[in-house]
C-alpha cells in the first residue's frame, strides 16, 4: 500500500547567484566566455555604462547604455548593486539585471572584483561567491606581460593589490584554481559547483 504522506517529491531548486572573483590577470573574463560557449541556462549579468558604443557593439548584449542623466536616476533609486565613475563616465551592475533573470528562473553568474563581491554580500547573504587563483604567481606574472599593457610600476601595484585581495579569501565560498590552458578544467569546476548547491538540503533564497 502507497503512503501518500510519504513523499519524494522533495527537489525543487531555485535559481542561485553566483559571482566569479579573484585578481587582475588571473582570466575572469576568460572563464566567462568558456561557460558562455557552453549553451547553459545560465544569465550573464550585462554592465550598465554611459560612455558610448564602441563599433561591433549591442545594446544589452555588451551593455546597456545610459546616459548620465538616467543613470544618476539609477543612483538616486539604489538601483546598481554596485557602481563607479571612471574617466569622467559611470559603470556599473544593474539590480534589474539580476532580479529579472532570477524571476525567468535562471541561475546568475557576474564577474566581479573582491570589492564587488563583498558588496553583493552585503546586499545579500545567499550569493555564492567563487574565488579563481592561478596555479602559482610565476604563471600569473607572466599572464599579466602577455597583456604588454604593463610597466615595472603598474606589475608592482597590481602584485601588492593580489596579495591584499588574497587575505580576503575566506569571504569566498569557493576556490577554484584557473591553470594556464586548463579553461575547460575550471568551467568544468564551476559547473560542479553550480550543480552541488542546488543539491543542498538548505536552499539558498536569493533577494535583492
């Protein structure tokens, strides 16, 4: 005989936010585009910004581009989870981004910088923050002189800047280690990780 009272009808994930970090160099950007190729079900947060289109780009697929007025608008409202003005224009992550992806029932995935992450943290608890390292800070210097953007001074800078963001490692939930030529290895990670949190007996309810 069939008990109804007994169910098995237990596993109803919600969709979660997750936020990619870690320090110049180490190949966010990279690692994003390795799981955009991928098809998942997955929302990357678009960035807001005000400067203007650049040839080649879409709104809502590069950007959303604001002018100064509707973003300032933006500010007033709280409206970004985070923000900045840089060279005379603002940049910054939409709350609409991620709210209407979270509402299509979509997972989230942005890229941010420890300083952003901390600040998603603020806003909301449940975030799953992922930290990426390099295999050894020999093959992250050497990322960094493939770029040829940096000086003898800027290199300093961004080393005494990583080995700050480093002692902030425990605010992460995860680390995942981004090997030189390994960007399937580190998708592969990550989806891992996407898929055991939503395995959790404890959900994760994501508001902002």
């Amino acid at each position: 005989m069939i008990d109804d009272t007994f169910l098995f009808d237990v596993f109803h994930p919600e969709p979660l936010l997750f936020v990619i970090s870690g320090p110049s160099g180490v190949g966010k950007d990279a690692v994003l585009n390795s799981l955009k190729v991928r098809q998942l079900p997955f929302h990357f947060v678009v960035t807001a910004t005000t400067r203007a289109p650049r040839a080649g780009e879409h709104e809502g697929v590069d950007y959303h581009f604001l002018n100064k007025t509707n973003f300032e608008e933006m500010i007033a409202k709280n409206e970004f989870i985070e923000y900045a003005n840089v060279y005379d224009d603002y940049k910054g992550v939409p709350k609409f981004e991620v709210r209407d992806a979270l509402a299509s029932g979509e997972d989230v995935i942005m890229r941010l910088d420890v300083q952003g992450s901390a600040k998603v943290r603020e806003l909301c608890q449940d975030a799953i923050l992922i930290f990426l390292v390099p295999a050894n800070e020999t093959e992250w210097v050497s990322r960094l002189n493939e770029r040829q953007t940096e000086t003898p001074a800027s290199l300093s800078l961004r080393m005494a800047t990583a080995r700050k963001e480093m002692t902030r490692l425990n605010e992460f939930d995860y680390v995942v280690v981004n090997a030189q030529n390994c960007l399937n290895e580190t998708a592969d990670a990550i989806i891992a990780i996407i898929q055991a949190e939503h395995h959790r007996t404890h959900t994760r309810h994501i508001t902002l």
